[in-house]
C-alpha cells in the first residue's frame, strides 16, 4: 500500500533526475525556490517511489518535478500523489494549480481535469505546456 508523506526538498533530487534528466546533473533539478516548497513522497515498503513539489503563490498552488519510478508507472501511484497534492493544495487556500506538464503526459494531467493554457514551449529538445486547474469549479 503507497504511503504519502511530506519529505524535504533534499530528499526528491535523486528520484528527479532519475526519471526527470537522468542526463544532467543533479543540481539541474533543483528549483530556486525549493527550500520554500512542500515536498511529497510516495513510499512503497518504506522506499520513495514518487515525489512532487508544490509551490504556493497568490492563491496559487503550482506543483513541479513530479517523478514516479518508470518501472511502477501505470499503477496508480502519481495518480495517488497528485490527488494528495490537489487536497493539500485546497486545504491550503488555493482557488487554481498549474504545472508546465510535458506534452507525453498530457493525457494523464486531463484525466484530473486539467486543461492546456498558453503556447507550448521547450524546455531543452522536450516540449510542454502549461495546464491549469480550477480547484473550486463550482463557485
């Protein structure tokens, strides 16, 4: 059973370039904000499967570097980990959240509701987009 709990910053580096850039280094998958972030991990037998990073701002709530483990993608993990981080994230006081989603996850970003915004842009040879929630539909 996935265990998710709030970790530090220190802890999501080496799960995000892992999946994120295994090619850079690691200090390039550090943010410049990521000491003023919550973190999240997703534990399966005490192992850090997943991590997320989430930012609030205004209202808003923007969550970044959000890796799971290739090998047990596709298990409902990141769909745990985000539904964690959207809970918080209302919990919190944010009307919105948004990330700037690669576009070979766009599909699984929809299935929550989200919806692209904005040009799609590059970040080195990957394109994105960025995808925004409304948290409060209803209003």
């Amino acid at each position: 059973m996935v265990q998710i709990r709030e970790i530090s910053a220190a802890e999501t580096y080496a799960l995000r370039q892992a999946v994120l850039w295994p090619d850079q280094p690691i200090d390039f998958v550090k943010v410049p904000d990521d000491e003023s972030g919550l973190h999240y991990g997703a534990f399966l037998d005490e192992r850090l499967v997943a991590v997320i990073s989430l930012f609030r701002q205004n209202g808003e709530a923007r969550f970044r570097k959000f890796a799971t483990r290739p090998d047990l993608q596709g298990k409902g993990i990141g769909t745990a980990l985000l539904n964690h981080v959207l809970a918080e994230s209302r919990r919190l006081g944010a009307r919105l959240i948004w990330c700037d989603a690669r576009l070979s996850a766009a599909g699984f970003y929809r299935r929550f509701g989200m919806q692209p915004e904005g040009e799609v842009f590059c970040k080195g040879p990957i394109p994105y987009s960025k995808y925004v929630l409304d948290l409060y539909p209803q209003r």
